[in-house]
C-alpha cells in the first residue's frame, strides 16, 4: 500500500473524536477491491459471512490485531456490535458478581455513561476514585490502590475523549478483573493485555469504521455469565460462534483488518506511540508557548496525545466567540472538526493513529497564527 499524494491532495484534515479519520492507503485499497474482491467478481459488503473469502477476512483482522497487541491465547477477540455503549451494559450482565461491587475508577463523561448502565441494572457498584472536583481535568493516582477483596470487577477508561486525559500505566488489581474501556487510545501504544480481564472499544477511532465493537476478553471470565442471559448479551455464545453467532458488520471487520496490515506496516504499537506522542508535542507546544492566549486544562502528566482539549482567552468577555472563530476559520483552511464536546465546549484535536503530520503541523501553525491575530 503506497500513499496516493493525489488523493491525499483532496483530503481535508479532519480531527474528529470519531467516526475519525482512516488512513488514506487503506481506503484506497478499499477503493479498489470495493466491486470485485480479489477475483470473487463481488463486493465484501455482497457476500456472505460464512463463505470462504470472508473466513479468510476474519481470521486476517483477528490475527492482526492478535499481532499488534502481542494478545495472549487465553484471551479470545470479538467482533460485536452496539458500539463502546453497549457495552456498558453487557460487561455488568457477565461480569459483575450477586451481591459483589464493581469498583469504578471514574474520570468523566464515560465512565459517567457506564455508572448509569450499572444504575439501570441495579447492579452493586462504588465509586473508589473520581476526579468529578476538577472537571475531570486530572487523573487520580492509583499507585496504592487495591480493590476491596469482594470486587465483581473494576472498570476504568484508559483515555478520556472528551476531557483529554489518559492513563500512562494501570494499576495492579491482582485477581480481580481490570475491565478497560480503550475507545479512545487502543493500538496507541504497546500494551500488556494480561493486565486486563477484559478490553473494549469502538473502532471508530484507531481501529476502522463504526458499526464494530472489539472486545478482547479472558477466556474463562465468560463463563461468568448466567447461562439464562439473552444469548446475543452472552460474550460465551459469541466465543462458541468466533463473532458469528448473527451475521457481524462484515464490512467495518474487513477494513478493521486493512487498519491492522496498515499499522504493521508502519512499524506497529511501538512506532506509532512515537509518532503519536511527536504529533502530540506540536500542539501541546504551542499551547504551552502562546503567553496565555490558550489553556490547556490538563496537566501535563496526564495529557492524551489523542485527544487534546483547550480554550482560547480563559476570562476573557469574548472567549466563545474567539472559539467560535477559531472553528470557523480553521474550517475555512481545511482543518475541520475542531469544536469541543458540546458539554464541555471549548476546542479538541483528536489526533488518532492515522492523523497525518502533515496535518498536525497545519494546524500547529493554524494556531500560532490565530493568536498572534487575536491575542
Ligand atoms: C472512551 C469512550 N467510550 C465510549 C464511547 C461510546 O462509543 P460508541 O459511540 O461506540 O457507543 C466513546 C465514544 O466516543 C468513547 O470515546
């Protein structure tokens, strides 16, 4: 796969939370197997999800990201779908213990999501850590934190979409099942998957399109599971099915495999994580060197370099409509997608795996320009 400088000529760039953006080899690959398969004369959106072709496309994207994260054969992948949401339900229905609290170390919007899916299925939980007194603008230390020893499973979100935090190390939880919500940061960064019962994420970020939900779940944590759950919301029916219990998004599976071969060829985990943190830098470095025009609410040992939230003239009278300007007119540029999530305002660059340099750079200088403007 070699870049086309003609198509990414017509791209814009794009720092959206997600759906985000993919890297432009890979739809250009999509773009030329998208009416004859390799030789199969159909698309792989047409054919079947129990044919040969498609067997073959699923066990390519299982053993990719298998690969990618060094996931050990104790851990099974799925492919579901309900996106990262529905598993705030589904992970409390098979994990979560009678009469046993899930401990959730809550850090913003969706650890706030997942505590009120554990509310609606009256499932026992506590709130051992929260940084809801800063805004969620900082991490708590867990360097001494240990469970309660009846703990079902504690849930944590590795990295915080909307409020640009992430975790750079996880605690030890021993033999109580961490449970990570990784939407926003899996294939980031190398990882040690044995650190987790269970792993999910929407791809719509790092992975590929939305409409795939990957779980990455210890075997034997889904025989957990009431046997009389609804088949669909048991993660052991869909390890006996290998994702094909119903028919999967074959399609978002498809171009999640293309991502993998994509990020392999890239270096993988390791080098990605280098670039991401030098993408990162640019920006960060011009928030930390705009003599106060911008602010960035979040230390920096804790700042995401995917998803990097600041505001323009914190107290200034004129604070939103400088944001707003600053949105509009870096969309007039070709840097689209920068507005902050509407409950926190303000502005965010997501700046996933496939963000471009080339983009960050535009940006970077997008923003030094502004406020030499408007400061
Ligand atoms: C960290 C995190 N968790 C969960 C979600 C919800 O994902 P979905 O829309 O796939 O349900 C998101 C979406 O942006 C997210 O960033």
């Amino acid at each position: 796969m070699t870049p086309s400088p003609i198509l990414e000529s017509h791209r814009s760039f794009n720092f959206s939370s997600g759906p985000a953006v993919l890297p432009v080899e890979v739809l250009e690959q999509v773009r030329n197997e998208l009416l004859d398969y390799r030789g199969t004369g159909m698309s792989v959106m047409e054919m079947s999800h129990r044919c040969k072709a498609f067997d073959e496309i699923l066990e390519q994207a299982l053993a990719g990201i298998r690969e990618a994260l060094s996931i050990p054969n104790d851990y099974e992948i799925l492919f579901l779908q309900g996106g990262a949401s529905f598993q705030f339900s589904m992970v409390p229905l098979n994990l979560a213990l009678p009469q046993q609290p899930v401990d959730v170390i809550h850090t913003g919007n969706w650890t706030k999501m997942a505590i009120e899916e554990m509310k609606r299925l009256t499932v026992a939980h506590v709130v051992s850590h929260s940084t809801e007194s800063t805004n969620f603008a900082t991490l708590p230390d867990l360097t001494h934190y240990h469970p309660a020893a009846n703990t079902s499973y504690v849930h944590l979100c590795s990295n915080n979409t909307i409020e640009g935090t992430q975790f750079k190390t996880f605690p030890k939880t021993g033999a109580i099942p961490l449970v990570c919500d990784m939407s926003s940061d899996i294939f980031s960064r190398p990882l040690d998957v044995s650190q987790f019962g269970l792993i999910f994420a929407g791809a719509q970020k790092n992975i590929g399109p939305a409409g795939v939900t990957l779980v990455v779940i210890r075997k034997d944590l889904a025989e957990r599971a009431a046997k009389n759950l609804p088949t669909l919301m048991q993660y052991r029916s869909q390890i006996v099915a290998g994702s094909r219990y119903n028919t999967p998004p074959t399609f978002g599976i498809y171009i999640c495999g293309l991502v993998m071969n994509w990020l392999k060829a890239k270096g993988g985990v390791t080098a990605i994580e280098k670039a991401n943190a030098e993408k990162a830098a640019l920006i960060y470095d011009v928030l930390d060197h705009s003599a106060g025009f911008y602010d960035s609410p979040v230390p920096q040992s804790v700042r995401s370099p995917m998803n990097l939230v600041w505001r323009i003239a914190p107290g200034a009278s004129n604070q939103e409509a400088l944001e707003a300007a600053f949105v509009k007119e870096a969309a007039s540029q070709g840097l689209h997608e920068l507005k902050g999530h509407r409950s926190v305002g303000g502005l965010r660059a997501s700046l996933y795996n496939a963000q471009p340099r080339a983009g960050v750079e535009a940006l970077a200088s997008f923003m030094r320009e502004f406020a030499r403007k408007n400061g």
